[in-house]
C-alpha cells in the first residue's frame, strides 16, 4: 500500500516548512510580549508587525486595516457583531450556505431583535447578485457574504455583490477563508469592507487568522480588556502563529498561481476518472467558478461515511457531506440549499487537493474509491434490484 | 472516530451480505432521520437458524454491525432471536461510540423482525414484517 494521501485541504493543511522554521525564534529568544515596552516585547512586537506588513502587502492594504484574531471564526463574529453593534439594530442579508460561523452569529443577532435575510442559493450553489439587490431594506446596515464554499467550492460573485453594497453604503464583509491565498481577492474592485482569512488553510498554523477592515468601518469590539490590534480585539497576540501566518502568505504569493493551475488540472482529472469508472455520481458545485481544489461528489445509493471510512483504511483521508451525529443524518445544508436530491445528498464526499498532492496521489486514489463504492452497493438493498 | 478492530473487521470483509432466495423469514429496520437500513434474511431448520443474509444501507458501523449481526443469529434458536438486543449487536463489535449507537439499534431491530417474521409466517402465512423506529 502507498503511504498517506491527504485529500482533505479544505479542512486544514499542514504547516509548511518554511512556517514552521519562522515560527520557531517566536517561542524560543523572541518570547517577549509585544506590548512591553522592552527590548523583549519590542522583538516580539517586530514579528507582529512584520506579518501585518506581509499581509497588508498581500492584500493591497494599509497595514491599519489588518487585525489578528484567534481564527476564521473569530473573524466572522467579529466583524459580524461588531458592524451590527455599532448600528444597533436593522437587517442583515446573508446567504442560507454560509459556515456556521456567520449563520450562527446571524441567528443569534436575530435573537438580539435584528432582522436576517438568507438568500437562496442555485443548483450550483450562486447567490444571485440580482437577489441581493432586491433584499436590500432601508434599514440593512450590512451584506456577508462568502468568497467560496467550503463544502463545494462554489466562488461567490463578490464582484458584482459589493458595488451593489457600495452604491447602497451599506458595509460588505466577505468570509474569505477558502479564497485568500487560494484565488486572487481584489479588496477595492470587489467592494469589500470585513474580509475575514485564515492560517491554517494555507498552510500556516491554526488558531491564526485575520481581519481586514476597510477603514472608516464603524465597528465595536466584540471581547474587552486591552488596547490591543488598535483596540479591536483585546487580548495578547499570538506572537508566534502570527509570524507564521505572515511567512505562509509570503509563500503563498509567490506560489499560489501556479498551484491553482495545477491544482485545477489534478482535480479535473480526477473527476475524470471517477466518472469514467463509477455509475451514477455527479459532481456538485459549479462546474468552472469553483474552488481550483475542490471535488465534491454524490455517489448514490451509498452512505457518504462509509466511503469515507473505506478510504481512510486505504490510507486517503476525504470528508463526508453529510454527518451522523447522535445517530441523526443531517445531509449537508449546503446540498440541501442547491436543491440536491436526498438520496443522492446523502452519498456526497469532497475531496480537496493541496500543494503537496501528486498525480501518482489522485492515481492512488483511482485505484481504490471505484472498488470500494462498487462494494458497498453491492451491500445496498436500495441499489439491489 | 475511534472504531474497535472487531469493527473494522466485519466492515472491510461482511460475513454473510447478499439476498437470499425465498427465505423462512425477513425483517428490516430503519432509523428516522439518518436513512439508515438493515434488511436480514432467514433459513431456519427445526426452530433454528441456520443461515442469515443481510443488505444494509448505512455508515461504517451500521454495516459492520449487520455482519457482526449475521453471525450472532446464526446457529440461534429463533425463539432467542427475537430477543435480541441492541447490547447485544453492540458487544459483537466489540462496542460502538456513543455517537454510533443506532448501528446496533437498526441491526437489533431489523434481526429481530425476521425472526417475529418467522414466526409469525408458522402461525398464520402473510408477508415479512417491516418495523420503524419512532
Ligand atoms: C468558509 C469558512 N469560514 C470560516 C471557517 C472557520 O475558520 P477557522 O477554522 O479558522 O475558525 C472555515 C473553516 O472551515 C471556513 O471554511
């Protein structure tokens, strides 16, 4: 048997070398804390600085505009309650294929007396630019929506949804975390106010992440008791994750466009392949405005788990749509909002492809799943006539 | 998730999957909501089983628990079989997490309304008998 193939990137990727290797003077001679005035705090706070500059530079930004926080989540709440805090009360629009992170927080800004629209989404999982327009209330003090889905990889059209903002003057924040260091976000083109961004989907380390906020965004601050990142968000940074968080976006500019070609190709040829040698399994997400990564597949009348169940004892490691909690399918919300059948939903796996994924990965992979979706039909009473 | 090498086991090689032609017995179980179903198949000779089948829709455990399942009502007395219980099917994979406890509360059921299946088919001729979870 081959070695490990990770196929999971969307969920998180593995700290590159060089991240790890800018990392390590941060725990060790670098450990002051940043807001010291020392010489140990002043070290310390030069990492900081220099990742906010790597960042800023990666976004086209003043270094101002980018804050820290302890993750994509983090991110989400925060500019999410901070806009609405600021304001008060009125709507939000939102879509219904969000990360919990943003339908969560909306749903509990909606139990504070705000009001939320969540917009459908297509068969390929777009929100219509058109829909936004027309949802937009005189008292709608902010847009979120994503960059691409995690699930499907579907990309947004923020393009056309932020101007739409901009000439309503209404903050747009964007949950950028499977887009940034993945595909190119054009800050001023794409309208875009709140764009949050994580480390540990590019590979750099977790519970790092980041906030951009356009300046002159009326914001509160959600947690309280320091002056830190521009009294935003209190709390001492973490000084080493955020060094490499900058070093990894430093990597990524340099190789994000070539990977995302072949990253592309990989994954076409990997669809390929499975359609050739697997019956009735369709591909979920748009077909071209999607993730370079990103594979999610229905393979029907077998249950999303087993498969990957059956791969991860062939060493490849994808994620399932659909998750048994407590012996309660939810098949994915996201497919459910695409309009995908259920019998088919419930058969849905994603596989998403990283930089250190080869041919002879997807070859591998080839060579078990259609074996081992073939097998577990043939233990389906539905797929048995 | 951490599954028991028992588990794994019955799940990378199923005892006893497949149909079988004009049975003394069928039963299946399904769980609301998770879509999953067992579906078991008897040959009984003088009261006792003496060959099992089973198709399953269903995550990992639920298809490890039908073949741990198989095995279990093999070479039982039917009488015993209708009360078999979800410990039971737990224990012949040598337990299931919490979160996966319907494996054996689908296979559990599913065995069981073969076996009533049977017996009911003694007493009165009339169709298997399919049960639902509330
Ligand atoms: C679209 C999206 N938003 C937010 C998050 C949360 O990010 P984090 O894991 O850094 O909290 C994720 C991670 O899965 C994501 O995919």
């Amino acid at each position: 048997m081959k070695g490990r193939v990770y196929l999971d990137h969307n969920a998180s990727t593995q700290v590159h070398p060089e991240v790890v290797a800018a990392m390590l003077p941060y725990f060790g001679e670098r450990f002051g804390n940043p807001s010291s005035v020392h010489g140990f705090g002043r070290e310390a706070r030069e990492g900081l600085e220099i990742a906010r500059e790597q960042i800023a530079d990666f976004l086209r930004v003043a270094k101002e505009e980018v804050i820290f926080t302890s993750g994509g989540t983090e991110s989400d709440n925060l500019a999410i309650k901070g806009v609405a805090g600021a304001r008060g009360s009125g709507h939000i629009i939102t879509s219904q294929i969000e990360h919990h992170a943003v339908l969560r927080t909306c749903e509990v800004l909606e139990g504070q007396g705000f009001a939320v629209t969540y917009l459908p989404v297509d068969g390929d999982g777009l929100v219509n630019p058109d829909d936004v327009r027309r949802a937009i209330r005189p008292d709608t003090i902010l847009i979120t929506i994503m960059h691409a889905n995690s699930e499907v990889g579907t990309i947004e059209p923020v393009e056309a949804i932020g101007p739409i903002a901009r000439e309503r003057g209404i903050p747009f924040h964007v949950d950028g975390v499977q887009t940034f260091g993945k595909v190119p976000i054009d800050l001023e083109r794409f309208g875009i106010a709140l764009l949050s961004f994580s480390s540990h989907k590019i590979y750099g380390p977790k519970g790092v992440a980041g906030l951009y906020i356009r300046k002159g965004t009326k914001m509160v601050s959600v947690q309280h008791g320091g002056e830190h990142e521009r009294r935003r968000r209190a709390g001492t940074e973490n000084v080493p994750g955020i060094v490499g968080f900058g070093k990894a976006v430093e990597i990524r500019a340099r190789e994000m466009d070539a990977e995302a070609v072949r990253l592309t190709a990989l994954r076409n040829r990997f669809w390929a392949g499975v359609q050739s040698r697997v019956q009735e399994v369709r591909l979920n997400g748009h077909p071209t405005r999607r993730l370079p990564g990103t594979l999610n597949m229905c393979f029907r009348h077998v249950e999303s788990e087993s498969i990957v169940l059956g791969l991860d004892l062939k060493g490849v490691g994808v994620s399932a749509g659909s998750a048994c909690t407590s012996g309660n399918v939810e098949p994915s919300y996201v497919l459910v909002a695409m309009g995908v059948p259920l019998d088919w939903a419930m058969g849905s796996v994603r596989a998403t492809l990283g930089r250190e994924n080869t041919d002879e990965d997807i070859d591998y992979a080839l060579e078990v799943l259609p074996p081992l979706v073939e097998r577990l039909r043939s233990l389906s009473p539905a797929a048995v006539p | 998730m951490n599954y028991s090498e028992t588990l794994i086991d019955h799940f990378r090689n199923p005892r006893n999957a497949g149909m079988m032609r004009e049975p003394d017995g069928v039963g299946e179980d399904t769980f609301d909501g998770c879509g999953d179903l067992a579906r078991f198949y008897l040959r009984v000779v003088d009261g006792r089983v003496v060959d099992v089948r089973f198709q399953t829709y269903g995550c990992g455990p639920t298809i490890a628990a039908s073949s741990a399942g198989s095995e279990l009502a093999t070479g039982r007395p039917v009488a015993d079989l209708v009360a078999v219980s979800e410990q039971d099917v737990t224990a012949a994979v040598d337990g299931l997490p919490d979160e996966r406890l319907h494996a054996a509360q689908v296979v559990a059921g599913a065995l069981r309304a073969a076996a009533r299946d049977y017996l009911s088919r003694r007493s009165a001729p009339s169709g298997s008998e399919v049960r639902q979870h509330a």
